[in-house]
C-alpha cells in the first residue's frame, strides 16, 4: 500500500480543516476535526486514484516529506502563511463490485449456506450491519 503526504490546514470550531495531498494534484478534502478530517482524506484520495486509474490517467508516486519541502512548488507558502500538521495517508483499496476472496472456517461456511440462499450476498449484508453498529 501506499502512503501519501497530506498538509492538513488545522480549523478551529468555526472552519473545517482543509487538506491538499502534494502528490495529487486536485485532490482535496475537509472535515470538521481531526478524526473527521483524516476519514475524509482517506476516502478523497481513494476516489480521486480510482477516478484516474478509471480515465487512463497515470497515478503519481507518493515523495518523501524530505522531497515535498524541497520540490513542491506550494511549500514555501504552506510554510509561511498556514498553521498546518503533516500526515501520512495510505491510499486504501477500493473495490467497486470487484470480486474478492476471502476464506473462514469451513463448518462457518457449512452454516451460512444452511439459512442463505446467496453466500455473498449474506456475508455482505453481515458486514454492512455489523459496521454501521460501529459508527
């Protein structure tokens, strides 16, 4: 997996934090705080590389911290005019109805396939019902 820079511009109470990921160009994000902010920029920047592996386009490598100061044409003005903090956002995986395996214990699958007429479509539901628990 890779790991992007992201500058995250820290809000207050009354403005959301921002966040520009160097090596994306157009790829931004927000939130309302610190952990709002980085779920937001993890699934922006997935998006975002999955709309450009989409359009052909070609997907940047991610640079160092080191690197981003030293080549990125913004640095200078991140660094003088915002009070912003460096983190590390690791590009995610997106499967949009991709087919995936996965594997669990036999007697487990024995039993889903006793009460279910569609293995998939049971675990799937499973899943989705025990994240939303989760939020």
């Amino acid at each position: 997996m890779k790991n992007y820079i992201a500058l995250i511009e820290v809000g207050d109470k009354k403005t959301a934090w921002g966040v520009v990921f160097p090596d994306v160009p157009g790829c931004f994000s927000s939130g309302n705080d610190y952990e709002d902010t980085i779920k937001n920029a993890h699934e922006a920047l997935a998006f975002h590389i999955r709309s450009m592996k989409e359009d052909g386009e070609p997907i940047p490598e991610p640079r160092s911290l080191e690197r981003i100061k030293a080549e990125w044409e913004d640095w200078q003005e991140w660094k003088d005019n915002y009070d912003f903090i460096v983190a590390s956002i690791t590009l995610l995986p997106t499967y949009k109805n991709e087919k995936i395996l996965i594997s669990m214990e036999s007697d487990l699958i024995a039993r889903i396939d006793r009460v279910a007429k569609n293995r998939s479509a049971f675990i799937a539901a499973a899943a989705r019902a025990a994240l939303e628990g989760k939020k």
